[in-house]
C-alpha cells in the first residue's frame, strides 16, 4: 500500500500523532486489543491464491475487514493527494488532503492494535479511475466513503467487545463526515440524500460484509474473502 512518493513523510509525521489521541480512547484499550490478538487463535480458512481471508468469526475478524477498507481508502486518497485532478481548488486540495491524513491514521491504528493478527497489506487496483477527472475522482471518492459508513453500519452488531465497538463508532463517526462532505462537493446540500438514508427512517443504510466486499475487491489486486460470513472472492 505504500506507493506513493510522499507515502514515507506521512508515515513520519502521523506515527507521532496517536491515533488513540485522536479517537479518543485510552492507552490502555489500544493495548488490551493488541494482546488479546496476540493470545487469540484463529481457525483462517485458505483463502484464495490471489487473496486473503478474514478468519473465524469473532471480534478480529470485524477489525480486519475495517482495517482492509481503510487501506483501500488510504491507497486512494494517497493518489488523489500525489496526482491532482485538472483545476482542483485550494479549498478542495486542503479537505481532500485532510481527508487522506484522517483515513492513513485509521488505516494504522488498525495495523498498530491487531498486531500478529492484523492481515497483509493490500495491494489495490486504481486502473479503472481517471484520477485526471474531478467528476471521475469525486464519483469514486463517494462510492468508497458511502461503502465504508454502509460497512461499519452493517458490521457493528457483529462486534462483541464494547471497546471494540466504542472505537468503531468513533470512526465511522468521522467515515461519515468525509462521505457528507464529498456529497456536497458533487451536489450542494445532498449531503444525507435518499440514496445513503433511508427516507422513511431518517437512518444510514447499512451493507453485509458480502455486498461490501464484492465492492471492494473491485478495487484490490489482494482479493478479501470472508468464507465464515458467506462470501469467497471470485
């Protein structure tokens, strides 16, 4: 995941800002997630040659598949941050590269707190997006953020432990800013429109782990099955 030219200066200067800090959970629970993965032992599938698997069912399994969809969104909006679409603004060049800064820093406390347990990095597939194009970069920008809200949405029940779940309501909290923000900046004031919420509830709408990952893999050379929740990459 780390291909790009500015990649090393963003590792320097993030791994110094916690993310714990940031997310507002302690030390202490960031250390307890760390341990406990290292003591658990998983029954992993074989995953797909080309791939890997997210495991047994349990707490590290969800972290995973969060821990993969921000590195896919990091990949991303490392892209966008190193190769500028034609005319972007200053105003759009700062709150993308926020954006970038916020998904890395999710992507490595993942990597940090599953420790032995966390999968490989990913190697993803931008090959299908014009990253020249606003319209191309924003479409796709939206796409990854309304996925990863919908993910976190559809996967949260799964989470057992109550810290687990405090940190990935933390996350999507701010998952679900990025998505309201590249909303507007597509269409103004279609930042909760009917196709992420549900008009009759007012709610977020949520995806299984299936319909997400069909989704991203689109996007990953490392195909991501999870065979425990009824999905094996093609």
């Amino acid at each position: 995941m780390k291909t790009e030219p500015e990649e090393s200066l963003l590792q320097a200067n993030m791994a110094r800002r916690s993310f714990l800090r940031y997310a507002g959970v302690g030390i202490a629970s960031a250390g307890l997630l760390a341990t406990a993965a290292c003591k658990k032992d998983h029954n992993t599938p074989t995953p797909p040659a080309n791939g890997i698997d997210l495991g047994a069912k349990d707490d590290f399994a969800i972290l995973n598949y969060a821990y993969a969809l921000e590195q896919l969104e990091a990949a991303f909006y490392l892209q966008v941050a190193a190769t500028p679409y034609s005319g972007i603004s200053a105003a759009e060049t700062a709150l993308l590269t926020d954006i970038r800064d916020h998904e890395v820093l999710h992507r490595e406390f993942f990597k940090a707190a599953l420790g032995v347990k966390a999968i490989k990095d990913l190697t993803p597939d931008f090959s299908s997006i014009d990253f020249s194009s606003r319209d191309k970069v924003l479409a796709a920008a939206k796409a990854f953020e309304d996925t990863g809200v919908t993910a976190y949405d559809g996967a949260g029940y799964l989470i057992a432990d109550a810290k687990y779940l405090l940190i990935a309501g933390k996350i999507v909290s701010v998952e679900a800013r990025h998505a309201a923000l590249i909303s507007n900046l597509i269409l103004p004031g279609s930042f909760a429109a009917s196709d992420v919420n549900d008009p009759a509830t007012s709610l977020n709408k949520s995806a299984t782990i299936p319909e997400v990952l069909k989704i991203a893999n689109m996007f990953l050379k490392t195909k991501v099955s999870a065979v425990n929740y009824g999905y094996t990459a093609s």
